[in-house]
C-alpha cells in the first residue's frame, strides 16, 4: 500500500503514554469492565471479559494530545484516517468524520464505557469516537492475519464504517431490532448484518481510496488479498476453532471468515455502498 508522504489529518488524539489505568473520577476498583454500546472489529469480548453495568465515571473523557504523532504506526493512521474520510464525504451527503481517532495503550475511558484493548479496536457511537490499541497490529498477526500496511488500513476503515452506520441510522436501527429480538440467535444475526456492512464499507474505501487525496494513498498488487486472508483470519468460525470451542454458527457476531471476505470484496468490486446491503433478507 502506497501511503508514506501523504497528508495528514485523521484527527488524531493521542493518549499513548497516559498510563492506560487511568479512569477518569477515580478510585473505583472496577474489576469489571464495561463498554456498552460500542462497536468492536472482530474479538467477541464475551469470551474475554464480562460487561457490567456502566460506571459513572464511564462518560468523562481524558484529554490525550490533539495532532500529529511521529511514529510511522501514529502516522499511518493519520494519513489513512484522512483518506477514509475523503472517500466517505464524496459517497455520503453531509458525511462528519469522526470526532477523533483516539491511539491509546491498555485501557482509556470512552463515552461507551471504559475501552480495553483486550476488546480490539471499536468504536463508540456515543463520543462518535474510533478507538484504536496499536497492539492489536501484533495481535492481529498472532491471529493469523497480515501484517501488511493493508491489513491495518481495513480495520481502520472497518471502525469508520461503524461511524458511517451511526450517520445513516443503521447502528440504530439494529440495536432496537436487537432490542425487540425474541432469541439471541436473532439478535447475533442482526449484529453480524452490521458487521458485514462495515467489512463491505472497507471493500468501498479501498476501491476510492486513489481517486481521492490526490492520490497518494493507493492500493498495491497483493494489498486486496492480505485484506480477505486478514478477513478470513477473523471470521468467528475462525476464532472459535482456534479458542478451541466448537463451532457454533448461532453465536456468531462478526460473521463467517467466508462472509467477512464475500463482503470486503463485494464493496471493493463495486465501489458502492449501496452495494451492502447486507440487511436484505434478514
Ligand atoms: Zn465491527
């Protein structure tokens, strides 16, 4: 993937290096974490955490840096954030970006709850915020998936597609469905719809990402492919299998790793977001 040199201008806060314990309101010995209402890329935080009631601290924001971090993996997601968001502005009428792109380490209060890295990246339709641990890259490539610039680039873009879901009502539509949903079956299945539509609003960045920023972000040959073997890597069938648990379609959130690709290359090959409707038929 062709980006060194481009422009920045994801918006990116930077918490790294703020102690990753810090909740904000202080001294409450939270064993629990809780995150509710978030979007996450591909970890289901069931098997790792609990979620609990949200605590009162859970909304105040810490206050990182604002701006321009100089490591390359802070540079790439300033320059990529910016092209995702160039992208989404000529495909979506009145399209904001995100407040922020938020880099942190361990754990930061989000206005969702208080945000782990063990959960992966998500975003919080609340603070209308991506939140990103650059941890997860290794963790990503512990999984299976590519470690190319790509790989990274899609789940970014992924989480921005939870902020374009948030803008266009989807995000919403889908919790109340959940909320009327008579088994949990059912609402899985609305869930993993809004996932597949956020690897489908990937598929889309990536087939516009050259034609805008004048063209310094770009995809390369071998690019689409370490996208769908990343895609596949993070299929819940995947994940269960490799968590050693069965297979158990019923419960899955994200999708299959068959239609985590089908929709990444979907959105690619049509470069339209119309073309993901992945809802139809549900
Ligand atoms: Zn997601």
């Amino acid at each position: 993937m062709r980006w060194q040199g481009g422009r920045r201008g994801g918006g990116i806060e930077d918490r790294r290096g703020m102690g990753g314990g810090a909740v904000a309101g202080g001294g409450i010995g939270v064993a629990v974490l809780a995150l509710i209402g978030y979007f996450v890329f591909g970890i289901d935080p069931s098997t790792t955490t609990q979620v609990a009631s949200q605590f009162g601290a859970a909304g105040a924001s810490q206050e990182g840096r604002e701006g321009t971090p100089e490591d390359q993996a802070g540079l790439f997601v300033d320059v990529v954030g910016r092209n995702i968001n160039e992208v989404w502005a000529q495909k979506l009428d009145g399209y904001q970006p995100p407040a922020n792109i938020v880099l942190y380490e361990g754990g930061t209060p989000t206005g969702c709850g208080y945000g782990q890295a063990a959960f992966g990246p998500f975003y919080c339709p609340a603070d209308r915020q991506v939140y990103l641990d650059l941890g997860f890259w290794q963790e990503m490539e512990r999984m299976g998936a590519s470690g190319a610039d790509f790989a990274k680039a899609y789940v970014l873009a992924h989480e921005i597609g939870h902020h374009v879901q948030t803008l266009t009502g989807a995000s919403e539509q889908v919790q109340r469905a959940q909320q009327a949903a008579r088994s949990e079956g059912e609402a899985n299945r609305y869930s993993v719809a809004l996932e597949l539509q956020a690897d489908c609003y990937a598929g889309v960045w990536a087939a516009n990402a050259s034609a805008v920023s004048g063209g310094e972000v770009a995809l390369e040959p071998g690019d689409l492919e370490e996208g769908l073997r990343t895609a596949s890597a993070i299929g819940d069938d995947a994940l269960q299998r490799n968590s050693g648990r069965g297979v158990n379609p019923e419960s899955f959130t994200h999708g299959s790793s068959e239609q985590r690709m089908q929709w990444l290359q979907r959105g690619y090959q049509s470069g339209d977001p119309a073309a993901c409707d992945t809802f139809a038929g549900l």
